[in-house]
C-alpha cells in the first residue's frame, strides 16, 4: 500500500510551518474518482427527467429569459448569451455554453427548437460560424419551459459562487426530455434517447393524468414509436417495445427512397430523407467507398439536388440490367442509408441517475408538473389574498374618509395615526400602512367603484384557486387542459414512418425479385398507408381491432398484379402489389404500422387525395365488372372495367368545382345500394342496378338531389344483406373538420328504408344547438373503426337505434372510418 510518509525535523533545526499528513492514495483516488464522477454525472452529461435539460441547456434558457429576450424581439448576438451564461452561471467555458446553444438551435437534431437562431448555426456535415457571427434568442417552446418562474414554482440553488440564485428545474409545460430527445457520456454510464412527437406524449401524458394505473400498452396506443426531426423510416418496432418497458432496446432507421424514372430510359433511386443524424456529405463518402471496393454494384452516377424549396433531394442513376430495388437492399447494407439507434433512456429522478421505460418518464413528468400547478396556484392564492386584504382596507376608509382624515391631521406622527386608525377602524397593521400612502385622486367615486369591482373579481379567483387546492382532481384537470392547448399550439404532424418490419431481401444486384404470383390483399388506411397481406380469404378477419389505424379500402388480387388509385380529381394511378410491403397474416387484425405511405409509391399532385383501390389486372379487366363513383356535386357514375394501360388516366368527366368523395367496387351488384350522404344530414341508398354503365368520358347521372349550399359528404357501396354502420358527426359549416370535434352519432343502415335515384333521402343527424352542417359522414360494414389524424384509435358507440338522433361529443376530431 502507497503512503505519503512524514519525518521529523532534525535536531536543533527551526521549527516548519508545513504540516505533512499520512494519506492513504487508494483512499483518495477512490474518494476523488467518486467525487468527479458525480460532478460529471449530476453536472454535465445527464438531463434531469423532469424538465429534460442537462444544466448548461437550463441556464443558457433561465439566462435567455433573464435577459429579456423573447421571440417576438430582435436577436441577439450569441456571443452576448455565451458570456452572460458564462459570468454568472456556468464557468465551464465558452465553447461548451456555444455548443449546447447551437444544438438548441438546429432543427434536425430537436424535434421542438428551444433557440432561435439566426445566422449559420451548421448542418449535419458541417460546424456553425463563431458566437461573434451568429445571433440568437429564444423560440416559442422556449417560452413554455421558462413560464411561471416568477411565481415560486420550483426550488431555487445558489450559483458558483453563492451572489446569485437559478432555478434548479425549470417549470417545462410538456415532457421535453421525451419531446426533443438527449445524449451524453457521463462516467461509467451513458445516456441516449430518441425525439417524439408532441402531440403524441402529450396525448399520453394526459390519459396518465386521467389513468395514474395504465399499462404500458395503453400508452403505446398514443406513442406507437420515435418521431425523428429529419423523418425517415423505423424499421422493426419490438426494439421501440423494449425500450419503453425497460429503458433499453434499439431499432433501424432507414431513409426515405423512392425508385423514379431518371430520364425516359433510365430508372434511378431517389433519397428524400436520411436517417437521423446522417449527413449528405457522409452518405456522398461512405457511397463512393461502397462503389470503389465494389460491395455496390450498379450505380452509374450520384447527384444532391438539395434545394431550400425543395428540402433534401439526393438522386442514384442505375444501370440498365440492374434492378433498383435490388442496388437498394445493398445501399440499405453498406451505406448509411440503414442505422441502428440504440435508446438508453437514463435521466436523473431526485439527483440519481435512473433507467426508465416510457411509463416512469412521463410519470416523473406528470408529478413535476402537478407540483408545479400547485405550487403556481398557491403562489397566486397568497397575493391575491394579501391584495384583497388591502382593498378592504381601503374600502373602510374611503367609506368614511373625513374621519380618518381627521384622525391623521390630529396624530403627532405617523405612528400614532396608524395605532389609531388600526383601533377605530379595526384594521390590520399593514391596511393601516396602505391607508396612509393613499394619494388624494383616489377618493374619487369612480374609484370606490373600481375597487368593489376588484373585490368582487378577486373573492371569485380566490375561490376558483381553493377549489383547485382542496380537489387533487381539478388540479389533474388543470394540468391536462394545459397539455392540450399546448399540443393544439405547438404540435405538427408525425413525421417519420414505423413499419414493423422491413420488406423481404431482394436478389442480388443484376438479378430480378423473386416474389412469387400469389393470392394477397391490397389494404389502404385512413393515415394512407397501404400494403399487402398473404391469403386466399378475406381481406379482413374478423378480430380484435388493430392497436393503430383503420381499413379504409381493400380488395384482393395478387402479388404480380397492378391495382388502381383513384383520387378525387378522378384518375386512375397505377400500384404495383410487388411493391408494398407484406403485412404477417394473423387471426385477427393486422397490425398496419407495417405500411408504407402510399404518397411515396404514386405521384399525387399537390392537394390531391387518394380515395380507394380498383382491380387492374389483366384477368380481372377481361372478366368485366365495373366501378362506382360519387362526387361531391351529388353525381354518381357507374364505370365498365375497360381501362388502358397508361398511368393517370381518367374515368370520368368533372365539372368545374366538383371533386370525387367515393369510389367503390361492384364487381357484382345484386345485393348492392349506393349510398349517399350530404351536408346538411339527408342519407340516401338505391340499388346499384339502377345506374346503368357508362364509358371513361362520360360524366354521369343525377344520384342525390342536394339542397341550396349542400354538398355531398360520403359515398360508398353497401351489401343490404349484412349489418352496416351510419357514422355522422356534426359541427359548425365554414370551420376544417380536424380542428372541431364536433357530436358523434352511430346507426344502422337497416333504419333508413331506399328511395329512388336522384331523390333527396331521409335525414339522418338531428344538430344541436351551435351546429349547422356534417363535418364527417362514413357508411361501413358493421362494426365500424375509427381513428384520428395521427392514426390513434378512437373508440365509438354501439348503433344508437334512432335515425334521425342527435350526437354525442366526441374527444378528439375523427379523420377515418373504415
């Protein structure tokens, strides 16, 4: 064992001031290693769970808003935040406190930016320009992670050198730390987590709100996976299950890609989003040395397109003879057009790091806020009690002014006059204080007035704060109504695709697919997704419904053959089945995060949307059949199936103004109505024979008759034999329907008898007060499924019975039904 060893000074010597003491060097390195690496883990390098900042990223935002800086005024220069942090907050230096502010800053590292950044704050290949260059001030969500500091709702610590005091958390009105993500390297662990979508966590951190005791699989229904700022594709989603039960898991991204015409002789890749963190010059670098040691064989050329207007556009020519699809199962194995990420969710919970499935993140975020509320509340309680306090006061003595006017000009100082007044008026020392700095313009009538008003209006905020004190309920529904408008303000559309797993390997480059001719099922979803599943039955079973999604429209054909994508401009857009990913068939649902977005396989024009599938095979053409369509001008047409070969044709003629709603198979139609649903809540059905068949040209007949400013909703293709769902919701004409939530209404088709053709049906939705028109209106067979925007399941009542009923409120805006 080292010892540092002291002796005695000889004899006779002057004594020495230095005092040398024993020390044990495995002790202390022990003690010193301990200490550093707490100061590293606790300082440094982990987020605190609660706000999901490390320090430096929580004093660059309490120091932004010390300064004063707010989005809606000028930047400033970066160097300016660096020192002021640096002064008075973080002395670690100016490079770290830059860094922290950059990524802050860059909107393909966070999925919500919490700096404003002006100026060249850098790219995934390439570093920012110096602090002296760039300028800065805090976004919008910055504001929601500083709000309220002013009001005691977090503890606050000393800084470095015990002059000034910062928050030890900030307040943080959404679970950031899941939000925008985090990574660091502490000492003997390290932490690594993956950006969501805010509209996503926090719709789960309000069901938690609401269900303290839910199961992580209920969660999961509103945070099905990551959402990554640059988008791309997740591949495989039992890793994202892992990790949100036990902290630990990983998964692949891939990039967005899509197999184009080149020129009219070549067909090329076409990459519109890399994997998170992967920059176009390292793909550029790791492509060329792919090409050169040839372990990718096939690519003739390489060009970045990127553009401001256009985003991110990197095309890959490929040879003729070699199948694209094949060049890119090589550029997914050698290239990093494929990444794993591997999630290590570890933040700290009361000072100690901690391994966190997706339940005790958002638990420690939900307790965090409910404390935060409470203490806000508590905050505003005291002055608004200490203020009414005062008014009263004030009030006494305006009401008989002339006698305390009286009793101050008779005191011989001012301490006498507020002992005196304190025992004629019986007021409280501090009343008697504001009484005797009251200004003469203050005894006018006009502000007794105002001070009765202020009264009244503070009995009833005091009232309103006590009543969310003494009830732990209305506090969670505080809490969770301020999530929600949150989300409503902040929030955007999800960004990157989860796919349960990826398609099967392709062959080797220059070979072709070897993808059998099978029977399958071609599904499209309400989010617009679409794939295929194996089988000869059914296109659905029937089953517990899917955890994510809807079916709005299917048909069966096989894997070799070419389906069609009618939009509702009216045209035709051709699938190949080859091309969709296959769906594992099971015996109830499948699981349809496993699509792709049909946006990526079919070139839609801007604003144009996909409305159902047709059958373009060959066989099918040559066996006949037909298609319905409805328009929203209340014209239906039926279509013989004769179609040509080219893509983006028309089937049917629109006039100015008019769109298509619906569309639907009737490759048989005995049994089969046509059913129409309107504006102003009429539902019509007939039989399909009643519509006799017409060519593509045509523009067809009269189907329902529409009232003066009604239009059709829905149209769709029902078999009168078997049960079918009427799902209506109304709301207020004039306002997008996935911004009101309007009243839902479930009924069977059974309830509504047929009328002839070109007739004006039976009213179907009785409105409520404050409603005036349909915003949604779907016929399925029964039972009907519904989901939101966002692909998350909503769950709908039991057919009510009644035809012309009213609704019911429904939680969140309904975008399908299938």
């Amino acid at each position: 064992m080292a010892r540092s060893r002291s002796t005695a000074p000889p004899a006779g010597d002057a004594p020495s001031d230095e005092t040398i003491v024993d020390i044990d060097v495995t002790s202390e390195m022990e003690a010193s290693f301990l200490e550093y690496a707490y100061s590293v883990i606790y300082s440094r390098a982990l987020p605190d769970a609660r706000d999901g900042l490390k320090p430096v990223q929580r004093r660059i935002l309490y120091m932004m808003a010390d300064m004063g800086l707010r989005p809606d005024r000028g930047h400033v220069k970066s160097q300016r935040v660096v020192g002021e942090v640096m002064g008075k907050l973080h002395p670690h230096g100016d490079t770290a406190i830059y860094d922290a502010l950059v990524r802050m800053a860059q909107p393909f590292n966070m999925r919500l930016p919490l700096v404003d950044g002006h100026g060249n704050f850098g790219s995934l290949d390439n570093g920012p320009a110096a602090a002296r260059y760039t300028e800065a001030r805090p976004s919008r969500a910055a504001l929601l992670m500083t709000d309220s500091l002013d009001e005691d709702v977090v503890d606050t610590v000393p800084n470095y050198d015990n002059q000034l005091t910062q928050p030890e958390v900030l307040p943080a009105q959404y679970p950031n730390l899941l939000v925008n993500g985090a990574s660091g390297i502490a000492v003997g662990m390290a932490t690594n987590m993956a950006p969501h979508n805010l509209v996503e966590t926090v719709a789960a951190a309000r069901h938690l709100i609401e269900n303290p005791d839910a199961e992580l699989e209920e969660l999961m229904r509103f945070v099905p996976g990551p959402d990554l700022p640059t988008g791309g594709r997740i591949i495989g989603l039992d890793g994202i299950r892992d990790a949100y039960r036990t902290g630990r898991g990983s998964f692949k991204i891939r990039a967005t890609t899509k197999v184009e015409n080149i020129t009219s002789r070549r067909r090329g890749i076409v990459v519109t989003e890399l994997p998170y963190q992967v920059g176009p010059e390292r793909f550029a670098e790791k492509l060329r040395d792919a090409v050169q040691s040839k372990r990718v064989q096939g690519i003739t050329d390489y060009q970045d397109l990127t553009d401001r207007h256009h985003g991110l556009r990197l095309v890959l020519s490929v040879k003729s003879g070699f199948d694209p699809d094949a060049v890119l199962e090589q550029l997914y194995r050698y290239t990093p057009l494929e990444e794993s990420f591997g999630m290590n969710n570890v933040a700290l919970v009361e000072g100690q790091p901690r391994t966190m499935g997706l339940k005790q993140l958002l638990e420690v975020f939900v307790d965090h806020r409910l404390s935060v509320v409470r203490r806000r509340t508590e905050h505003r309680l005291a002055k608004r009690t200490a203020r009414l306090h005062l008014v009263e006061g004030l009030l006494l003595a305006i009401l008989d002014i002339d006698e305390v006017i009286q009793i101050v000009r008779s005191s011989d100082d001012s301490e006498t006059a507020r002992t005196r007044l304190m025992q004629i008026f019986d007021l409280s020392q501090v009343q008697a204080e504001y009484i005797l700095e009251l200004r003469l313009r203050r005894l006018t009538k006009f502000s007794r007035i105002e001070l009765e008003a202020e009264q009244d209006e503070l009995r009833r905020e005091i009232e309103r704060l006590q009543e969310i004190l003494g009830s732990e309920t209305v506090l969670r529904t505080l809490v969770s109504d301020e999530l929600a408008q949150v989300a409503a303000e902040h929030g955007d559309p999800r960004r990157t695709v989860l796919l349960e797993s990826a398609q099967a390997p392709v062959a080797a480059a220059g070979g072709s697919l070897e993808v059998a001719d099978e029977p399958c099922g071609v599904l499209l979803t309400g989010t617009g997704l679409v794939a295929r599943i194996a089988g000869e039955g059914p296109v659905l079973r029937e089953g517990p419904r899917a955890a994510h999604d809807v079916v709005v429209a299917s048909l069966r054909t096989s894997t070799r053959s070419t389906v069609g994508v009618v939009t509702d401009r009216g045209r035709v857009l051709q699938l190949s089945v080859v091309d969709l990913p296959s769906l594992a068939p099971t015996a109830g649902a499948p699981s349809l995060a496993g699509g792709t977005l049909l946006a990526d396989l079919v070139d839609l024009a801007k604003d144009e949307r996909a409305l159902g599938l047709i059958r373009l095979a060959e066989a099918d053409l040559a066996r006949g059949g037909a298609i319905a369509l409805g328009t929203r001008q209340g014209v239906v047409k039926r279509v013989q199936l004769d179609f040509p070969r080219s893509d983006g044709f028309e089937i049917i003629a629109l006039k100015d103004g008019d769109a298509v709603v619906g569309v639907a198979d009737l490759e048989e139609d005995e049994d089969l109505d046509l059913v129409f649903v309107t504006s102003d809540a009429q539902l019509l059905h007939f039989p399909a024979s009643g519509v006799r068949p017409q060519g593509r040209g045509a523009g067809g007949v009269a189907g329902v008759k529409l009232a003066g400013g009604a239009h059709v909703l829905s149209f769709g293709v029902v078999d009168v034999t078997a049960p079918a769902d009427v799902v209506t919701v109304a709301g207020t004409s004039g306002t997008l329907p996935l911004l009101q939530n309007g009243s839902l209404k479930v009924s069977s088709l059974v309830d509504f008898p047929a009328k002839g053709r070109a007739t004006a049906g039976m009213r179907c939705h009785r409105f409520l007060r404050g409603e005036d028109a349909l915003i949604g209106a779907w016929v399925v067979p029964h039972p009907a499924r519904a989901c939101s925007e966002a692909g998350q399941p909503i769950d709908l009542p039991e057919p009510t019975g009644r035809r012309d009923g009213s609704g019911t409120p429904v939680a969140v805006p309904i975008a399908a039904v299938g």
